[in-house]
C-alpha cells in the first residue's frame, strides 16, 4: 500500500480546563462552564476533522517526556483513567484508546532510518499522558479514530533549543515518510500551548471567567505577531522567529509538537486558519488548521 | 529528638528492576543497608520530597490515606512495573499544608483516586519502607520554589511533626550529576558519562561525609549548573532543612551510575 497523505495538521493544546469546562461524561469533576471561546473554537476544529475523515490522528505531546529518543504507544488498546497532576481537581478522566500500532512500528522504523533513537512501547499497563487525552478529546471526543502517539523527547531542553527541533525537524520528516508509505490518511496535531506564562494561583471556582485573562502584554503580543504570521502563511518567518518565541514567551511550542508537525507536512507557506484563541490560567491557546487537503484541491482548479 | 534518621537516595526505577545489574548492584546494596537503618531508627513517619513529583501551582501535600496501584514509568515501562502501596499520615500532612500558609506558601492537599504518584516516591518506598509499611507524609517539587524555599518547608514540616508528638525519617529522593547516555546501552557496561561529572559527585559526597555543611551549601549551587543536576539539587536542601543545617556525618552507602547519571544512597547522622 502506498500513497499515503497527510489532510491536514491542527494546533490543539491541551488545557484540562477545556475538558472541565465542556463536562463531558468521561470526566468526574463537573464546572458551570468557562473557556467558551476556546471550546468553540475546538467545536470548528472538530467539525472540519469530522469533513477530512481521517484513518488515523496522530499527536505529539509535551507531557510524555522522554530521555532515550523517541517513543510511540504501540499497543493496540489503552484504557485506565487520567489524573492531571497539575490540576487533579479539573481532570480525573475515563479513556481508551485504540493504536494504529502497524503505522507507529513504521513511524518509529522511519525516525531510527533517519538516525533518531526511536522506541515501541509496548507495556499494555503504560498511563497515557494527560496532553494526549485531552487534546484527542477536544478533536474527537467520540474516540472513533485510531491514534499514533508520540512521546516529547527532552532534546530542546537538554541540549539547546535548536539542536532539539532540529531532532524535531527530523521526526517530523520520518512520520510523513511513514504515513505514504503506509497509506493512511492522515491528521496531525500539535498539543502546544503558545506564551506559557501563568498565574499561580487559581480562582474560586475555576471557572470564573472574571479572571481569565492574558498573564502578560508582551507575552499576548508575541502569541498574536507568531498567530498573525501563520494566518497569512508566512511559515518560513514564524519559524525565524521560533527560537526568539520560546525564548522571550516561555512558549510551550519548545518541546517540538509544533516543529514536528510542521516539518511533517513540508512547511506548507498557507494560511492557516485561526479557529479561535484564549488563556487559560493566563497561558495563550490558539487552535490553528492548516488544510492540505483544502489547499490541494485549490492548486489543482487553479 | 523529632529527626531520628535522614536520607538522601536515587528515584530512578533501574536498579529495583534490574537489581542483579553488575553495575546497579552496589545501589541495591546501598537501598538495602539504609533501609536497615532506618528500621533501626524506628521513626512514626517518613517525611518524603521526591523531585519528580512535579507540582506548578501549589505546593501540594499527599493526603489520600491508602495509595494502592501499579505504576509504570514513562521512560523506563520495558523494564517492568512499579506496585505500591503506601500508607499516608494524614494528620501529619493536613497540618503541613497549613504550616505552609504560615511560612507564606500556597499549599493543597492532593486526595484523588487514581493520582499520579510519582516514581521515585515509589523505588524509595520499595526499598526503604518494605513491608513495614510506616506512613508517609510525601511533598510535592514545585518547579518554581528555589532550594531555600524548599529548606523552609522541610524545617515547617519537621516542627509540624513535633508538634504532633512523632518522630521522622527524613528522606529526599532525588539524583547526583544529569549527564546520561542519549543512545541504547548495554546496561552492563554502564558507567557515569562524564568525568567532570564523576569529580563533583565525588566532591561533594565528601563533604556530606565530613559534615562540612557551610562548604556544601556554598559548592552546591556550582554543582547543581556544572553537573546538570536533577532538580538543580533541592532535594539536599530538603535534607539540610529539615536538619537545620545541622548534622554530625553522613554514610555513603552507595554511589554508581545510573545509564550514565549519578546517584547515591546517603545517611546522615542528626546531630
Ligand atoms: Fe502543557
């Protein structure tokens, strides 16, 4: 089998609150709401993965963190209930998931071609990392779709930021590699949250929206100049700039998500459209799309 | 006397599930001996900080009172699984949290079915806890309190245990020098990746050992950068807290690598 094509990529975080805030019956604790900008702006982002109907989603996480290279859930199923452990109080979550194991053992062949140390687990007991689940609930909340999960290696954090997206940059290329080669039709998305500055406290209750609001100006101005950017599909500036992004915003886009999706789809220079943007605890969230299938479709009436 | 023993051990899950590894073996050993003597120490509680229990917000305190489960770890799940079960003091634990707001940190309690608890809390209780089953009151790294914060809460805890009338072991789960190895090795043949590395454990093992406690803290900040050290070495400063930066000598019972890192299993005698 081959032709394989990647439909589209999507910048989804992962903010707990979002679950909490949309209570879904998978989720124990219950809010009166919040984030709604937000939530609606994933109900778009749902809505055109719903249009795209993918064989298979596959997401890079920055809360599975890994040492030795790169790793990927290579089990068929995976169930158990995700505790955040940062906000245990907005997130205790009954999940399963099903793996499309045949395209992650290709995902991680292709990455240790490529010279990067890649790894299968294999260990049916593992606890998926709670960015994983919560951006697959955002996306699809049915959980119909199999998965390809990849862990975050700590490469930008223990070597330099640029040695580490150049790791990144490298994954990237082995999974688009992987999905042709395999067939699938596939949707990536990038569990990144953009300026992480945040508050260190919460409010009572959580979702009082009176006090969500961006941590800082420079900060939101930076979410907005890199967002503005994507928007106008200035790929090659944004990612110029990445560097100078982490740096200066803290962003979360360091651990590689970004970066690898990216990089798997070719930085495409399109526009990518902005669903919708909001803070959560004082951190920027965009969720962003970037519609290969859409954009080819355009290249070939044109 | 509230401190009637105190630990400084490794967190990573290597050498419980390979104990039979040449060059994990001494850990083993080391774990084994200290748990010995912190039998003998006969303490109410362990008082536990484990740098891979990751807190952001808050500082949080464990207060469910029976954590039971199988835990694998995110690195390490093809080298097998991680049971526990531990008992919480939460009496112990609840006071802390509000020892914490009088020493001016946002603190929580953390009673969830189903928490992550984290794995280095986990190989410590294996091995020093056993089958004892003594209760524990675990505080949580948060990643944005400094070494002196973290000294501050260790001191608030072990007055909390006074107060209450129980004896502690103090214990700090944390690793030595950060340099591992990026790439597949054989296990067997596993050795600190890094010379530097290797001079300043050793250095600063001495001065544990000699109770040279103002040239520790001095050194330990330099230690922290140059050796890459786990958690930037708070976990000493839990331990020189809660001892009031007093002690009397401190054992090394074992130090070895761990795929390339550093790690030791240290008594101190309290003084
Ligand atoms: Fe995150």
């Amino acid at each position: 089998m081959a032709d394989g094509e990647i439909l589209a990529g999507f910048l989804a975080p992962h903010p707990p609150h979002l679950v909490y805030g949309e209570n879904p019956p998978q989720n124990e604790p219950k809010s009166q709401g919040g984030w709604e900008q937000l939530r609606w702006a994933y109900e778009r982002a749902r809505k055109s993965l719903n249009d795209l109907k993918p064989d298979v989603l596959l997401v890079h996480s920055p809360h599975w963190i890994t040492q030795l290279g790169h790793h990927f859930l290579g089990v068929p199923t995976l169930s158990g209930k995700s505790v955040d452990p940062i906000f245990p109080n907005l997130f205790r979550y009954d999940f399963k998931l099903d793996v499309d194991v045949e395209l992650a053992e290709a995902c991680c062949a292709a990455a240790a071609d490529a010279g990067l140390v890649a790894k299968m687990m294999r260990n049916p007991r593992f606890r998926v990392d709670y960015g994983t689940i919560t951006t697959l609930h955002m996306m699809r909340p049915q959980w119909d779709i199999p998965v390809v999960g990849l862990s975050a290696n700590n490469s930008p954090y223990y070597l330099t930021t640029e040695e580490g997206l150049e790791e990144m940059d490298v994954l990237g290329r082995a999974t688009r590699k992987a999905i042709e080669q395999t067939g699938r039709r596939a949707v990536l998305l990038a569990s990144n949250t953009l300026c992480h500055y945040h508050f260190h406290e919460e409010p009572d209750p959580p979702e009082d929206m009176s006090r969500e609001h961006p941590h800082d100006y420079a900060g939101y101005q930076w979410d907005m100049r890199m967002i503005d950017l994507m928007r106008r599909g200035e790929t090659r500036e944004v990612f110029r700039l990445l560097p100078q992004f982490i740096d200066e915003a803290f962003a979360e886009v360091k651990s590689g998500a970004f970066t690898w999706m990216f990089a798997a789809m070719g930085y495409p220079e399109i526009p990518g459209e902005l669903h919708g943007y909001g803070t959560v605890i004082g951190t920027g969230n965009a969720v962003m799309e970037w519609n290969l299938a859409k954009a080819r479709e355009v290249g070939r009436a044109a | 006397m509230t401190v009637v023993s105190a630990f400084l051990v490794p967190g990573t899950p290597l050498p419980l599930l390979r104990p039979d590894n040449p060059p994990w073996a001494p850990l083993v050993a080391g774990y084994q001996a200290a748990g010995e003597a912190l039998r003998a120490s006969n303490p109410d509680v362990l008082l536990v900080y484990s740098t891979q229990w990751i807190a952001v917000l808050d500082e949080l305190w464990q207060t469910r009172a029976h954590l039971t489960g199988i835990h694998v770890d995110e690195n390490w799940y093809e080298y097998g699984d991680l049971p526990f079960d531990m008992q919480s003091d939460v009496e112990l634990a609840e006071a802390c949290v509000a020892g914490c707001k009088e020493i001016g940190v946002s603190a929580k309690t953390v009673d969830y079915d189903g928490f992550p608890i984290d794995t280095g809390t986990i190989v410590m209780n294996n091995f020093l806890n056993g089958d004892d089953a003594r209760p524990l009151a675990i505080a949580a790294n948060n990643v944005y309190h400094d070494g002196e914060t973290t000294a501050r809460l260790a001191a608030m805890a072990v007055e909390t245990a006074k107060a209450q009338g129980k004896t502690v072991a103090l214990i700090a789960v944390g690793g030595l020098s950060g340099t591992i190895f990026r790439t597949e090795i054989d296990i067997a043949e596993d050795h600190i990746a890094d010379a530097t590395d290797e001079e300043w454990n050793r250095e600063m093992l001495r001065l544990m050992e000699s109770a040279s406690i103002e040239h520790l803290k001095q050194r330990a900040g330099d230690y922290a950068k140059a050796a890459k050290v786990d958690m930037g070495f708070k976990h000493l400063s839990w331990i020189l807290g809660g001892l009031g930066d007093n002690f009397d000598g401190a054992t090394v019972h074992a130090y070895g690598p761990v795929y390339g890192s550093g790690a030791a299993v240290v008594e101190f005698r309290p003084a």
